[in-house]
C-alpha cells in the first residue's frame, strides 16, 4: 500500500495452488514487490495478521480445560508451534528477499479482519461487524471505521459460545453445501496441475457411500 492505494495483494494458494497454503508466502511476496515495483529496503512496514503469543496462550488453556480429550491434537500441534509460530519475527526475516531490519507489526487477527473490509470499502464512515471462528480470544467484535482510523470497541462472544456453535454450523451447513459441490461435480481448489485454466476440477465418482461423509 501506498497511503489509501492498494499497489498489489495476493495469496500465496494462487501461486501453488495448494488451497489454505501455509507455507511462507514467499511468491506472493514478490509478485507484490513485483506489480508495486519496488525493492525490499522500501516498504515501511510488514504486518502480520495476529498475535501469535496471545493465541498460544489461547491454545493452551483450552487444551487444559478439556484435558484429556483433545491430547492427539495438542501433539500434532505443539512441534509446528514450539519450531515456527513462536518465532514468526524469526520466520517472516528468513523468508523476505532481503535483509529486514525495521520492526514488524503484529495486529490482533479480528483488527486484521475488520481492517480488510473497512478500509478497502467506499464508506468513510462505517459500523464494523467482525465474526470469525476464533482468532487469539475474540470470535465476534463490533467496531467503529473513519477514514483511516478504526476501532473495535466491544467483544460479543467469546470462544465457549464460538465452539458450542461451530460444530453445529460446521455440520448443518458446510456439510450440506460441500455435498451439494460435490453432487454438481465440483471439488476443493487442490489443483495438481498449474497450467489447467480454472481452479475447479471434476470429481471422480465415488465408489463407496462413505466418501459422502467426509468433509474434504
Ligand atoms: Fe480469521
């Protein structure tokens, strides 16, 4: 961004075309210096969408609170947290093309949300919605856009409630809507081959009911 100019964004899913890709976002990063055409040494800022400590400690205590059940992924987790989203200061200098010297920001992952939406949109003024499965604490916030200012100012609900109706939501209506792609013979965006046109690909008849069941 340029002041209020948005030069370039992307997401790194639209260069690999692994859907929901997590690695860093090292060919996003530089079609955007790319399209913005400038180097590295000019950006003022690089900002990270949330808080990774605050969100650990989210993590933790809720693996606590229902300790034992969750324990398997509390396993499978903890690595990929303790090597790289602990360190993401560390991670994020690794993978810029260049050295990084000036500070990154960290913005709370429903500020990143709200920011998306608010300052993109026509509005100068505007009331400001955010509800998302869970970011570090928050699931729902309620916020107030002007101009280029924004603040979120109330937390509706927090991650009890978001975890009571997630599974309802998640199995009343993505199920639903996932099956529904499915009978109409269109997949996830997972794309093997990166000269094919479109995203979308045909899916393969299944052979067994079960396959019904499963999400993705
Ligand atoms: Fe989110």
């Amino acid at each position: 961004m340029v002041d209020d100019k948005i030069l370039a964004a992307a997401q790194e899913e639209r260069f690999t075309r692994i859907k929901h890709d997590e690695s860093f976002p090292t060919n996003a990063v530089q079609y955007c210096l790319k399209e913005a055409n400038c180097k590295l040494d000019e950006i003022d800022h690089v900002v990270f969408y949330e808080k990774p400590f605050l969100k650990f400690d989210r993590l933790l205590e809720t693996y606590l609170s229902f300790a034992p059940s969750g324990f398997g992924s509390f396993v499978r987790a903890m690595p990929q947290w303790l090597k790289q989203k602990l360190h993401l200061p560390r991670e994020i200098k690794k993978g810029l093309p260049g050295e990084w010297k000036k500070p990154l920001v960290f913005t709370k992952h429903h500020e990143s949300h709200a920011a998306s939406a608010f300052f993109p949109s026509p509005f100068e003024e505007a009331a400001i919605l955010t509800m998302d499965g869970v970011g570090e604490w928050d699931a729902a916030t309620v916020g107030v856009g002007n101009g280029n200012q924004m603040k979120l100012i109330k937390f509706l609900i927090d991650t009890t409630i978001t975890w009571l109706t997630l599974p309802l939501f998640y199995f009343l209506v993505f199920t639903p809507f996932a099956l529904l792609l499915r009978a109409i013979g269109k997949a996830d965006m997972k794309h093997p081959n990166k000269n094919l046109p479109s995203y979308w690909k045909n899916t393969d008849q299944p052979t067994s009911p079960k396959q019904y069941l499963r999400q993705f």
